[in-house]
C-alpha cells in the first residue's frame, strides 16, 4: 500500500511539474532583493534571524532571485557594498516582531545619495 501511494505521489509530480524541493519549500520565506537606487549593489548578504543568505550583485532598478529563509521579519540585517564602501542594517532585535508567514517577499532596498554621494540605506517589506 505504501508502494502504490508514494509511487502515484511521484506520477502526480512528474505530471504536474513539481519538484521535490518546491514541496520542502512550502513552508519557508521566500525572500528577493529589489534595487531601486542608481547604484549597483555588490555582495548583498541578508540575516533573517532565520538564515543567512548571500545574494550577489544587484543591478540599479532590478530584483534579485528568490533566496529561502526557515524564519523572518518585516526588517533583516543586511550588508552590501556600493563601490568600496560597505553598507550595514542593524536591526536593534526583534522584541514585538512578528514573524512572517510563509510566501513571496521582497525587500526594497534604497540607497539614498546627496551630491551624487550615496548616505544610508532604507529596506521596506513587501508582499508579493
């Protein structure tokens, strides 16, 4: 019986295009990086307090692919690099946060400039 049910379940996912890492996934935040600054971000690394995930570069006015976390917030620690210079943000903690319930995400990321200098980064939450 256990045969004929674990074979019919991957017939069923065969046909139907499912992969055994689509169904593990169920569960857990997907998370993506856009970029709407005129900067190009380099070695973009986000902590979720759930895992840490390392996103490469981000081109100015793109998104990035979709990276896994087993838990996260409306805010992560985040690092990247503008140029030379490295961009940090420091979440304090997460007393009184929520965490996200499983799904699609994206975190924007803005690096705001003056003078044609960038000065701080900025991430707000998105639900796709």
């Amino acid at each position: 019986m256990k045969k004929t049910i674990r074979s019919t379940l991957l017939v069923l996912m065969i046909c139907c295009g499912i992969s055994c890492d689509s169904l593990l996934k169920d569960d857990q935040v997907q998370i993506r990086i856009q970029n709407i600054s005129s900067f190009e971000y380099l070695d973009v690394r986000v902590n979720t307090n759930g895992g840490e995930q390392n996103y490469g570069s981000v081109q100015s006015n793109t998104f990035s692919d979709y990276k896994s976390f087993d838990l996260a917030y409306r805010y992560a620690f985040v690092e990247l690099k503008i140029d030379s210079d490295t961009f940090t943000l420091q979440p304090i903690d997460y007393v009184g946060e929520e965490p996200l319930e499983s799904g699609n995400y994206t975190y924007v990321i803005d690096a705001s400039e003056e003078g044609g200098k960038y000065e701080r980064l900025s991430l707000v939450l998105l639900k796709d």
